[in-house]
DNA sequence: TATTGTTATACTCTATAACTATA
DNA sequence: TATAGTTATAGAGTATAACAATA
C-alpha cells in the first residue's frame, strides 16, 4: 500500500513538535500563575497531581528526567508555595514531594485551561468526529514511535563510581 | 456538552509533548546521519528542503528561531557538509542557505525514517480509522491551539539600539 | 555496598546586543 | 537610517559526578 498516510501524520506531527508552537502554548497556559509556573516545572506540577505525594526518584521515572533535575525543579516550586517537602515515614532517607493547597488550585487551572483551549477548537468539529479523533490520539500516542509513553521512561542512570 | 473529549485530548497532547517522547524519536531518527544532524538541526534541514534556497531571515520565520540560531545551526550543518552558503544575487547584504546534495539525500532518509515508524503503527489499523487520523490530526494542527503552526511565527525581534 | 536527595561542574542552547556590510 | 548575517556575552537548563545520610 501507499506510505500516503505515514507521510501525511508525519509531517503533522512535525508541525506540532515544533519549539515555537509548544512554547506558545505553554506560555499561555502557565502565564499569570506566579514565577515558578512555566514549560519548565509544568511537567513536575502535572506529573506530581497524577501520582500524589512522591519521592523525586520515583517522580523522574513518570516525568522523563533524572533525579537531579526534579529537585531543582521542585525547590523552585517550593519556594513559590507550590509544593512542599515532607519526610518518607517509611524510609528516613527519601522526601516526598506533596503539592499544596495553593500547588493543587494552580494545576487545576492548567488543566482547565488547556482543556478549554481544545475544546474551543474541537466544539467547532462535528461530534462524532471529534470524539473518534481523540480515541484515535490516544490509541496513536500508547502504539506509536514514542517509546514508553505513558510513564517508565528510560530515565536510567550511571551509579556514582 | 461535557468537557470530556477537550480532557481526554489534554491528556494526550501532554504525554506526546513530553521532552522524553520528543527525545527518544528524534534521537532514534537521526541516528547515524553524522554528527551535525540532531534533534537541534533537524528543524533547519527539513524547514531548508520545504523552503528551498532561503536566507537566515526568511528560514527564521518558517522555524520559529530568530536570525541567530538559525546562523548557528547553519554552521554546524555547513561544516559537515549538509548544506552551503551561496551569495544572494539580488541582496548583496544576504545569503541563501542551500541544501547540498548530501542533505537532500539525509533530509530524504529522515522523512523516510519518521514515516516508516508511523507507517509502522497506522498499517495495523483499519484503513478507514488511519485516513480519517491523519485528516483530523492535520485538521487540528491548524485550527488548534498552537499559533501558527503553519509557518509565519512571532519570531520578532528588538532592533538594535 | 546500594540508594536517597542535593549540589558543584562543565556543557549546550538561547536571546540579546553589538558588529560589519550593504540597501 | 534600516536591514542582512555573524558573533560575543550572559543566562538558564541539562547531565554527570560527587557528596552526606540512611538502608
């Protein structure tokens, strides 16, 4: 059969990857919610909602980054109010990430927002395909050349020598 | 109506916008096409092949990077050969960016690459649900919430004072 | 000895601003 | 004066490696 389609999705995907169009769209999503909340902290926010409270080893597998970058990002989180840190009672070593109150309000907005950014384009659409394009976006992202998309990445890491 | 799809769609759009996933394919589709081509430089390749010969302004629009980066990327692509710098014949202030042969020839195999690996996945599905996949996800791309996915971005820049 | 979170290092990419040449 | 491309600078993010504390 013809390659047509793989083509066409292909240079889509293209498009959206595209630094600019995901910095638009996350700059608009994040604005106005305090210094801390950007592209940059927007995953640990979201990955945090999903998962609760959290040690940042654990957080780095479902979020794509290592143990390093997740304690940077959350110390400025933390410092906006965003989250806090709260001793592991189960192993003295570890600290869970928890979002606060304030963390919780905020990545309801986010999420409130995007949504309502796609629906405003997909309220336009007629029903059924916008439903039959979701499931299809979802099936995409779960079988496709992604890797592992929906959380073990291979966030792995050199042992200390 | 319910905000159920504009969710499920969120959802989504943020495990494929996820740096891993984005990482894991570019690294994955450059592979091995030397060391200028990466997921840094893959944006000016196939932006370059799209244009044709085209100066660092004009490419900068179409990229969504200012005259700077693009001058950047240019170097490093130009030192391994992918493309070269060719005086402008009716701008003696500009140069045209041109792919050589060879980047023709990688430009070639990364769109062959990224489609195969799509390919991979929608030849699994019924025909009907991949045709009507890549209609609707074009169709997102446009009217969604990305700015201008199509090229002219607001890549604007301060003169110099 | 292995693993936790944190932090210092070096590296990369970026935007900004300055520079030269041409319009 | 304005715009072209280039480049130096500073800033931010990252991965790596080292560190102290705990398992």
């Amino acid at each position: 059969m013809e390659d047509h389609v793989g083509y066409e999705v292909a240079n889509t995907l293209g498009e959206l990857f595209k630094r600019s169009a995901r910095a638009n769209l996350y700059r608009s999503l994040t604005e106005s919610l305090g210094e801390a909340v950007d592209e940059i902290t927007y995953p640990v926010l979201s990955g945090l909602a999903r998962t609760g409270p959290c040690s940042a080893a654990t957080l780095a597998l479902t979020v794509g980054l290592d143990r390093s970058g997740i304690s940077r990002r959350a110390s400025r989180l933390e410092k906006d109010g965003l989250l806090q840190r709260v001793p592991d009672p189960e192993d003295r070593r570890s600290v869970l990430l928890e979002l606060t109150e304030h963390g919780c309000e905020v990545v309801g907005v986010l999420r409130q927002r995007l949504a309502a950014r796609i629906s405003a384009t997909l309220d336009t659409w007629p029903a059924d395909e916008a439903r039959s394009f979701a499931r299809s976006l979802r099936r995409f992202a779960e079988e496709g050349p992604f890797g592992d998309v929906d959380g073990s990445d291979d966030a792995r890491e050199t042992p200390d020598r």
